[in-house]
C-alpha cells in the first residue's frame, strides 16, 4: 500500500502511522465537562466507532514532513480516495 | 450416528458406509424462540448450551456462509487461561474447564491437547510482570509455573538464547494450555446442538432487523423474515456492520490476523512457545506443519487478507527467537477479521435495544474462550441475566470507565 501525502507525494507504507477513525470531531464543549451530556459526548468520541465496510477516513501521521493527514481508504480493498492534510478543526 | 468404539469397529467392518450427516441443512422456520446471527464457533457453542443445559431447543442458528468459515476456521486454535485481570481469570478459566470435558459433552472428537503454553521473558522487567501474571493465576487456581533460563532449555533446546538483543531469561508455563482442533469445535458443537433439535441455517445472510415499537422481534434474511422472541448476535468481525442495522455504534474496530503455517516436519515443537520481545507464537500441528502468526494489520480491514509488512515483523521475530526457522519454506498464509474492542475485551451483554443481545469483541482471543462464551451468552438469552464468570464484559463499561485492559495500552485496538 503506498499513500500520496500533499507534501511529499507517493510513499511506501513503511513512513505512515495510522491512529484512527477521523470521522467524529474532538466535542466542543464549554462549561460543565462533567455533566451527563459532556461524559456521554466523550465516551461516544474516544470509544465508539462507526467501522465500516467500504470509504472510511481515518488520521493517518506522515513521519518524514510531520504532518497529520486525514485519509479516505476503503476498507474492503485499501484503495486510497483522497488524503489532505488534517485541519484545526479535525484535529485527534 | 453416535461416536463411540463400537461405533468405529462396526464402521470398519462395514465399510464406513454407516456414517450419516453431522447436522441437517434445514431450512429457515417462520419462527423461533432464539435465533442467533453467525454461526462460527460462539454461535454454535450458544445454541448447544441453550439446548443442553437451558432446555431450550427452538433455536435457529443463521450464518451467512458455511459453518466453519469464519475466523472460528482460521484461528491458530491455542487454548489458555493465563490472563491478569480479575474480569478476565474466572471467564477464561471456566473455558478451559469445559475444554477439558468437551468431548464427552458433544461426544466428538475436537483434539483438545493440553500440550502446554510457555511465554518467554527476556528481561528482569519482563520476569517480574509474568511473576505477576502468574501469581494472579494461582489465586484464582489456575495453573502457573515460572521456569529459569535452564529449565526452558530443557524443554525447547532450539531458541536462541543468547540473542544479543533478545536472550532468553526464562519463562511462564502454563501446563493446562494448548491446541484444539478448529473446525472440529465448530462441527462438534454443531452436531451436538443438531441432535437437540437446533435448527443450522447456512448461506442465510442477516440483512435487517426487525422491529416493533422500537423493539427487535425478529430479523430479515436473505431467506426471508424470520420472527425470533430473542436475537443474540454472534458475527465476530461483522459486529460493527450487523450493529449498524439496529442504529448502534460499538466500541470495536475490524482488524485483519494473519496465520502461516510451514511445511510439515518431523515432531519438534511440543507446546505452544510465545517470543516475549515481539509478537510471535507458534506451535506445531498434528500434521507437521509449523502454525504461527504476529500482530495485527495496524489499520482497519475487511479484506480477510493481510498485508506483507506483517509477515516480515512477524519473519522477523521468529528468526530472533527461533534461529533454525531460516531453513523452512511457508506453505499458507491467511486472514481473519477481528471484532477488536477498544479494551481489548469482550463483550456479553443486553444491547440498548429491546430484543438483542450482543456477543463480540473477541479480538484475537476468542477461540478459546468459545466454550464459555456459549455458555455465557446461552444463559443470557436464556435467564436475561449476566452469567457470573461474565459479568464484567457489559456494553457500557466504556462509559463507567470500567474497562478491562489487559495490556494497559488504552483506546487502541491495533495495540490490543
Ligand atoms: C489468524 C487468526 C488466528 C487466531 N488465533 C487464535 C488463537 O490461537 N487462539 C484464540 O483463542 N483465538 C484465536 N483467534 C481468534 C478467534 O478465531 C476468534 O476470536 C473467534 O473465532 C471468533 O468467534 P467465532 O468463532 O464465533 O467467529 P466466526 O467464526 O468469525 O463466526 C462469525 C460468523 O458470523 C457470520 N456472519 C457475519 N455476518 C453475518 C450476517 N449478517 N448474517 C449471518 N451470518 C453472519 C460469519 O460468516 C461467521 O461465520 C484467531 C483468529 C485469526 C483470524
Ligand atoms: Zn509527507
């Protein structure tokens, strides 16, 4: 499997990580991080997964230029759609 | 037919022309009072214990493919109960209770050989955390040896002790552990729920769920509707997916194993020996072959097929513990998907819908659990209550915070 980073365009397996599902941002909470919601809304991001059969984007961590990127892989065959680098928002 | 010595003398007098199917392939019913989804080695061990022991026989087991060819298939079919954790030690050592029973139970011969499970240590760290482990054994009476440098020499004379990076200081043995023979659980198990009158429903995928006023009362197949007083789902890496169809997202993610297993060679490995500087086990089978296998795939999968950077991980911890395997030449490789919890544990459990039960997240331990599980969740769907060896392994740990992590590595299911 190789993956093209924005940077450094296409490279062997060996120079990734991979870290996860990308597709559930960090909750944006203010105030009570111990109530029921904000527990129930750290739980549902930290543990729960959608893990589906087919396009999924998940963080992946490009050694050499130090980026994180969020990349599109199908999960049957692990065919790459798209990779970009992870923004603000998205970040793990 | 019955299995016994009478059986194989007159079998051999005749001809083996007496020997009958080991379950019917039945058709779907409109309705059951339990059907269980998947039929690898949990579903089936399910619905023998529903009908041995819970006296419950209508019972549906629908498994989309053949019997067999699942990861129940394609395990490296090591047996044990050497865990750390209090939630884990009683469930895995109940397991290995009916292990050693099982063959008289479902009177089929599964080749349960308890050839031992020796872990090696490399370091003074290591020992004291598999003195740990060892002691947390004993005091749930389990059995637990640690052997020094010269007493694993004596059993497996071929490592490469005096590894510059890796030597061998000793070891964890675990007499009790061992092997069975994969698909033979899952054809015993399944002639045994068979003659109790459980119904083995093969090529019948489940596509839907169905419902009434929020609750799950049945479920759509690719052989039609099928109504169900309970439905416990036991589909190993199609848990996140089959999940989907009730609206719930688990805490599981769906990893491809490899396994590789050698060319056949005379007798030389006796137990199962695991390399405590990476991820490597192997054993040898009764055929000759070497089996063995590593980590995970690091990223999600569906493939049932791996990827070549593990198998050299894996080449290469087996050449650090094993020097002489440099000669051998691989027959096979293959795959499984994983249902990797996040904690790396399982799951038995009510779900937070009315009418399904889940039994999942074996990561790649759950061949020998499959005894126990069965048991577990047939009392489940049975009683409506959490078997006692199982009670730690609810749906909602996550959120308590309650989570059984063996490793200690967190919400990382590659690392589990
Ligand atoms: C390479 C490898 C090595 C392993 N080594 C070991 C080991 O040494 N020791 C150990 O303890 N464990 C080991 N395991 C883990 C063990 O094999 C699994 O944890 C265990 O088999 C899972 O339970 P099961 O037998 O019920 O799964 P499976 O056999 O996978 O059963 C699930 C079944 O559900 C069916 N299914 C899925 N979706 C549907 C649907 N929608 N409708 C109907 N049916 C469906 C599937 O076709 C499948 O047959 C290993 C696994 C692999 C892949
Ligand atoms: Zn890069």
């Amino acid at each position: 499997m190789r993956i093209t980073c924005p940077t450094c365009g296409s490279r062997d397996l060996h120079e990734f990580h991979v870290l996860g599902e990308a597709e559930q941002a960090r909750p944006r909470l203010s105030g009570d991080f111990d109530s029921a919601a904000a527990r129930a809304a750290f739980t549902d991001y930290v543990y729960a997964r959608r893990n589906p059969a087919g396009p999924h984007d998940e963080y992946w961590y490009h050694g050499p230029c130090d980026t994180w990127l969020v990349v599109r892989r199908d999960t049957r065959s692990h065919e790459v759609h798209d990779v970009r680098a992870a923004r603000g928002g998205d970040r793990p | 037919m019955g299995f016994s010595g009478f059986a194989l003398l007159k079998e051999a007098l005749n001809g083996q022309r007496g020997w009958t199917e080991h379950w019917r392939k039945a058709a779907p019913k409109p309705a059951y009072d339990v059907v269980i989804v998947g039929g690898g080695g949990h579903g089936l061990a399910t619905a023998h214990y529903l009908a041995s022991r819970y006296g419950i026989t209508n019972v549906a087991v629908l498994e989309k493919g053949w019997i067999g060819g699942g990861n129940a298939g394609r395990n490296t079919t090591i047996i044990r109960s050497n865990y750390l954790l209090d939630g884990n030690i009683p469930f895995y050592e109940l397991s290995m209770k009916l292990w050693e029973g099982l063959e008289q139970d479902i009177n089929f011969n599964a080749m349960v050989s308890q050839r031992s499970v020796l872990n090696l240590y490399h370091s003074d760290g290591q020992r004291d955390a598999y003195a740990r482990r060892g002691n947390a054994m004993a005091l749930h009476g389990v059995d637990a040896e640690m052997l020094d440098r010269e007493a694993v020499r004596a059993r497996v004379p071929y490592l490469d002790f005096d590894n510059a990076r890796f030597p061998v200081k000793g070891g964890l043995l675990h007499r009790r552990g061992g092997t069975a023979r994969h698909d033979g659980v899952v054809w015993g198990y399944a002639r045994a729920a068979d003659r109790r009158g459980v119904d083995i429903v093969e090529n019948c995928e489940v596509t839907g769920f169905l419902r009434e006023g929020g609750a799950v009362v049945g479920v759509e197949t690719t052989r039609g509707t099928i109504r169900a007083r309970t439905v416990g789902m036991a589909v190993a890496g199609s848990s996140s997916l089959l999940a989907a169809k009730a609206d719930l997202r688990l805490p599981m993610e769906s990893h491809v194993l490899q396994a590789f297993v050698s060319e056949g060679i005379k007798p030389l490995v006796d137990g199962v020996v695991t390399f405590g500087a990476g991820h490597f086990y192997i054993s040898q089978s009764d055929k000759g072959g070497l089996v063995f296998g590593g980590d995970l795939d690091p990223f999600p999968s569906y493939a049932q097929r791996g990827g070549l950077p593990v198998f050299e991980d894996v080449a290469e911890c087996a050449l650090a513990m094993m020097p002489m395997l440099s000669r051998l030449r691989i027959l096979r490789s293959w795959g499984g998907i994983m249902d990797m919890s996040l904690d790396g544990s399982p799951i038995i459990d009510h779900t937070p819908v009315e009418g399904l039960k889940i039994n999942s997240g074996w990561c790649y331990g759950g061949f020998k659990a499959t005894p126990a599980s069965g048991l577990c969740f047939a009392h489940l769907l049975a009683t409506g209550e959490l078997h006692s060896a199982a009670s730690a392994y609810r749906l909602d740990r996550f959120a308590r915070g309650a989570l059984i992590d063996e490793k200690g590595v967190g919400p990382t299911p590659n690392l589990h």
